[in-house]
C-alpha cells in the first residue's frame, strides 16, 4: 500500500538485541511502503556503528530498555556524527525519566514497545508524518523536570503554548483534542512538540533532570 501523507527517510537502521523485534519493526514499516532492501537490521551496537559508517542512516531506531552505557553512548555519538539522522527510541511506556534523558541525548522521537502491533504502527505513522508523539507520562516528567529546573534557578524557555500543550498532555489528551483546545491544527501542535524536545536536547548537561 502507498502512504502519499508519509516522508519514507532512507536508509533505516533497527537497532535491537532481540530478532522478533527487529522483524516486527521491520514488517511495520514495509507496511508504509519501505523496500526490504532499505531496511538495515543489527543485534548489536558493534555491528551498528559499522552499519553507520557504511550507510550514512537517516532514520535509525534504537531499543533503549535496558538502558546501558553502550546504549547511551551510541545515542550521543550516533547524534554528532549524523546531526540530521532521526533518531527513535524503542522502550517501555514505564521509563517516562530515562525517554526524557534520550532526548536530552538526541532521539526526535520514540515508540512505545510494550503497546499492541497497532499502537506501534500508529506512533510510528506519526512520525513518518513528521509528527512527534507526547504521551501522558512524559508530559508529565518535563514539567517536573522544568519545575526542578525553575526552583534552581534555570529554564529550559518554554513558552506559554509548550506548557500549555504539556499541561494539556499531561491531562491525558490526545494531540487532536490538544489542537482542538488550542484551536491550532494537530500539525502546529507537533511542531510545538518538536520545539520543546530541541530545547530540552540543548539544555545544560548539568541540569539535574538530565544527569
């Protein structure tokens, strides 16, 4: 089937220690209309940085669950040595804290691993329209995250509609009844989204939500 509303970035690296996974991913997004052949599938991060190398990725995913040292490293290396690759963390709807350091990192986006086949492709669908996704649980963690920040003396300068959207999110609204709150078009919303994960990215390594 053809998605004419999706950007299709290639080449794709799945990044994933387990085979199932990377198959289930893989079959998701031959759905949309991606080529096998464009679909590069590595269990290990060793393998995956010689993948990067070869084949220069503009849209990688990547399994964070368990949330290693080498995972985290790959992450922030992967970031500056393709600033433009879209990164995408895999893992678990219960780690609200560590998505928001892999943003802090570098992903643009994330999927949820532990949701139905459907949830997954939805997410993703997502972001092949250029959206990016805002759950309750991480809306939830930034604005505890920005309080923090406030309460010693920093920001991360977001601007009343971000909070707004975060506070809306964190409500437990969908990005449609978020645009319709606003009276804004679910793609402005996204592109808020985008602009609150950028500054969470840029700031200061040294701001406590990030460490």
């Amino acid at each position: 089937m053809i998605h004419r509303d999706l950007i299709l970035p290639v080449p794709v690296l799945l990044i994933d220690d387990l085979v199932e996974a990377l198959k289930n991913l893989s079959h998701i997004l031959q759905n949309f209309g991606y080529p096998k052949e464009v679909l590069l599938c590595s269990s290990s991060l060793a393998n995956a940085v010689l993948m990067v190398q070869q084949h220069l990725p503009n849209l990688v995913f990547i399994n964070l669950q368990s949330w290693s040292k080498a995972q985290i490293d790959f992450t922030q290396n992967l970031k500056h040595f393709r600033k433009d690759t879209l990164i995408v963390a895999v893992l678990p709807s219960s780690m609200p804290k560590q998505l928001l350091q892999a943003i802090h990192l570098g992903i643009s986006a994330y999927v949820f691993s532990d949701q139905s086949a459907t949830g997954m492709q939805n997410q993703i669908r997502t972001i092949l329209r250029g959206g990016s996704p805002l759950d309750v649980n991480l809306a939830n963690e930034i604005l505890a995250c920005e309080q923090s920040i406030v309460a010693h003396g920093h920001s991360l300068a977001l601007s009343k509609t971000e909070h707004e959207i975060l506070t809306l999110s964190g409500q437990g609204l969908p990005s449609q009844q978020v645009a319709a709150n606003l009276n804004a078009s679910e793609q402005l919303v996204h592109g808020y989204v985008k602009s609150i994960y950028r500054k969470i990215m840029n700031a200061d390594d040294a701001m406590r939500c990030f460490s």
